[in-house]
C-alpha cells in the first residue's frame, strides 16, 4: 500500500468507495477503517499513551489528526491530560471534566507504517463484511440456495453464494458426491451463526428439509400449502420415505407429489444423485401411519402400546425381508419418520410367543392360587396378567366373569389378597434386610417388590432415590411396572427435603 500522503484527497474517497463497493458494505465503514489506520500511524510517530483521533472529511477526504486531553485539577499524565489553568488558556469556557483537543500536523506514512495501515483497514473491512453476510443469512435458515463451487479442501465444499461464502461439511455431503471448482451446486441453509473466523453460512445436501424443500420448488400445491409435507426420513443418496397429507379432499397428496408419468419426483431423485424415494400418505392414526410407513411391505397386525413409544408390526412370513428390508433400512426409515420404535415379528414368531405368554401367566395363576388349569386359562383369557390385578379388583365384577358363579369368585378373590399379602410381607422383610430406610418406603407410588429392587440396587436412603433420574428408576424396578411420569413424580418426592432443608438453611442465615 502506498504512504496516504501519495494520494490527493479524492483519491482517498474514490479508495473508499471501490472497496465498499466491491465488498458490499457501506462506505463509511471504509472510512472508519482507513481513520483507525491512520489513528493507528499517528500514534506510533507521536507516542502511543497519545489519545489521538483521526477524521476524514466526508466531502473532501481532507485528513485531520488530534489529541484529546481532559481537564483535570491535578495533571498525573501529561499525554492525556492537562490542568485547568492551562486548558482555560486555551479555551476559556474550559472546565474540570471536559476534553479538549489539540490539532497535531498531518504524518508521511513510511513503508512500515503503511503496511500496517493496509492490515489495519483488510481486517475492518473483512470484519464488516462478514458482520454483513451473517445479518443478510441469519434469518434464511430454511431456504433452498444455488451457488458455485470456490474450492475443495479435505472433502468440505466452499461455496461462493454471490454476496456470501457458504461450506459445504463433508458428512453434510451425499455419499460418493464429488464437486470441482465451478460446478453449480443447490444446497439447505441449515445454520448460520456469528463465527470470529471460518465460515459462518452453513449448507446441506443431507439434511431431511432439504428434500422437502425440493418438493415444494417441484409441487405447486406444496408450495401453496394444499398438501403438507409432515414427516421426511432418509439414508442420504440411497432411500427415502416422506409422509404427506392434503387439506383438499378432492387432491390426491401421493399423486400429485409423483407428478405425470413422476415427472415430480424424478426431478427430486436427480438432484438427490438417484435416491429413491416413497411418498407415503400420513395418517392421524399411529397404526395406519406405520402400516403406510412400512410400504411396499403388507402388514397383518399392528400392535401398539399406548404409553411406550415402542410397536410390534406383525407380517406375513413371505414379507419380513421386505419390511425390514436391506441392512434393515426400510424398518429403520419407517421408525425414523413415524417416531416409533418399530419391532418386525412374522405371524409364526407373533404366534408361538403369545403361546408361550399364555403358558406362563396361566402356570403363575395355578402356582399363586393352586387352583386347575381350566381356570388359570380362563384368568388370562379374560385379560389378567398377574395375581394383583385380580386382588384389587372388585369382587362383584369377578363374579360377572362368564363361568364364574359367586362362590367361585368369593375363593378365588380371597386367596389373590392372601397371595399379595404374603409375598409384600415377604418382600418388606427383604427389604428391611438391606436397609431401605422407612422414608422410602413411605414414598407414595413404590410398592414392597419395588422396595426389595431398590435395595438390591443399593438404593437405601432419600438421597439414594433423589439422586436418580426417572429412567433410572423404571430401569431398576422394571420399566413395565410404572410410567415415565410416575417415576419422575417419585424422584422429586425423593427430592422434597433438599429443597425443605435450604429454605430452613435461608431462614437461619436471616
């Protein structure tokens, strides 16, 4: 860079305006740059404990250099400050407090002098362009952007935007996608954020909004909002699935996002390097979604658990390669996009399982209420899954149970309770055994088998129990045996003393 001094003073302004042209930025922060550098200079020539101020006249590019003083009653530092007796000299007005300057005659920039000035102002102006490029992107998060490719370094893509810089991460990338310098490149704004250096615009080729904002730039009625895209699962560059719903009973949502002969979704595929795609129709209905999910496989029976996010598909034998699919993606896509945890069984496994289930709860009745097999079967037959839930229940709707007469059921109930009390008694002894403390037993919710677990858990004390998280909790006395909100209701029951204690502890402080 050459000394200021070579330029006249519109050259300096025509400077100005050609780099805040160039950068996109405006042009007074050109000039704030170029007065810091100069501010910069000056203060190496005339000292650097200087407070000195640089100004260019925005009109004539005239530089003008001085140094501010305070008004002090007693000078400590003779670079910042002056007294007031001679501050008045200057300024009669002047008064303790006020900042006076002093015009300093204009500085030659030497080589050195310059170079820095020169780094000074790049580093400004790159400051300020990239402040610029993350107000312009911040809040595109979402769109769909078209750019080249600058350059290709260790598998992460720069891409130049026009008035930004974009990357491209290489695991944002499809697999085996390669790009050279440019090539043109349409990609996901997924991020961008303030970053003192690097990139701060980030893209995505993988990202599941990606696809759904190529289907909304390939499908009109997407775009418009008569058909919604609700869910989008994928194995980047290999398969897909999308779940759409139309607001318009008489639009099919499957048909028009395929297009005539695909003439839709083919365009999506080739820009997705050949991934192929289902479009699925989303249903309300959790089992109707995941039969739909599961496509192109038949299903025969979905089994759903109300409280658990986990399901049970049941399919014919001759469909179990095709729903689970090629190392598993077609089950893993389907979980992805309707956010169950999805469990294939064939109708053989379905079958020989609820057998064995059946056997077991019918052989837990005949062992817990030594009664026949006729009747055990009968108990599960009729829902029961263990010897509790026929205790608690009332007696009258035991005896409405079709072959129960009122005898029958009165023995039955009878021995259920006796059963119960037994083994609590049992368990409580246990638990008294491993020194659970009595306050943990008092805890609404832990039943005395749930006591004896957490104690062979070493789990003894509130502590103990407050200390635990809630899936903690389930995971030690069986996941099956309370809920998520029950065990998080438990653990902050556990947690009711600390919070006791430091209000105490606050009271006595005062």
């Amino acid at each position: 860079m050459e000394p200021v001094t070579s330029y006249n003073r519109i050259e300096l302004l025509q400077v100005a305006d050609a780099v805040a042209r160039e950068k996109v930025i405006d042009r007074d922060v050109v000039l704030m740059a170029m007065e810091d550098a100069i501010q910069k200079a000056a203060r190496s020539r005339y000292g650097m404990e200087n407070d000195i101020h640089a100004e260019i006249d925005r009109k004539s590019g005239e530089i003008r250099l001085a140094r501010y003083l305070q008004v002090v009653d007693k000078v400590e530092n003779d670079a910042v400050e002056i007294g007031l007796i001679e501050a008045q000299r200057r300024n009669p007005d002047a008064q303790i407090g006020d900042t006076i300057s002093e015009s300093l005659p204009p500085i030659d920039f030497g080589r050195i002098a310059a170079q820095t000035a020169k780094q000074v102002i790049v580093q400004k102006v790159r400051e300020a362009e990239r402040e610029r490029q993350y107000e312009e992107y911040k809040d595109r998060i979402g769109e769909i952007v078209n750019g080249l490719v600058k350059r290709v370094e260790y598998g992460n893509v720069t891409i130049d935007l026009g008035r930004a810089e974009a990357i491209i991460r290489r695991d944002e990338l499809l697999p085996r996608e390669t790009f050279r310098q440019g090539d043109r490149v349409r990609a996901y704004i997924y991020d961008v954020r303030r970053e003192p250096r690097g990139p701060q615009i980030f893209l995505s080729r993988s990202h599941p909004q990606f696809m759904a904002k190529l289907f909304a730039q390939e499908v009109p009625e997407v775009y418009d909002g008569i058909i919604e895209i609700r869910a989008v699962a994928r194995d980047p560059g290999s398969r897909a699935k999308i779940a759409v719903l139309s607001n318009d009973n008489s639009i099919d949502p499957v048909g028009a996002c395929v297009g005539m002969r695909g003439s839709r979704v083919q365009a999506v595929v080739n820009e997705l390097q050949g991934e192929k795609i289902d479009i699925i129709k989303w249903s309300p209905d959790p089992a109707t979604f995941i039969v739909n999910a599961l496509a192109p496989a038949e299903v025969a029976k979905v089994v759903l658990d109300e409280e658990a996010t986990g399901v049970e598909v049941v399919v014919p034998t001759d469909q179990l390669s095709l729903a689970i699919g090629r190392r598993g993606q077609n089950v893993r896509l389907a979980s992805q996009l309707t956010g169950f945890d999805i469990d294939i069984l064939t109708e053989e496994e379905e079958s020989e399982r609820r057998q064995k289930e059946f056997r077991e709860r019918s052989q837990l009745f005949i062992d817990a209420l030594d009664v026949d097999e006729t009747i055990a079967q009968l108990l599960v037959t009729e829902g029961f899954a263990n010897v509790e839930e026929l205790a608690y229940l009332p007696l009258e709707e035991l005896a409405d149970i079709e072959g129960f007469d009122g005898e029958l059921a009165q023995e039955l109930h009878d021995r259920a309770v006796e059963y119960v009390e037994r083994r609590n008694a049992e368990f409580d002894e246990k638990r008294r055994e491993l020194g659970v403390a009595d306050e943990v037993a008092e805890i609404a919710g832990l039943s005395p088998a749930m006591l004896a677990a957490l104690g062979e858990k070493g789990v003894k004390t509130l502590d103990d129990l407050a200390d635990l998280a809630g899936d903690e909790l389930r995971e030690i006395v069986g996941e099956d045996a309370m809920s998520a909100d029950d065990a998080n209701a438990i653990v902050m029951a556990a947690r009711e003393h600390w919070f006791a204690d430091e209000a105490a502890d606050g009271a006595s402080a005062e």
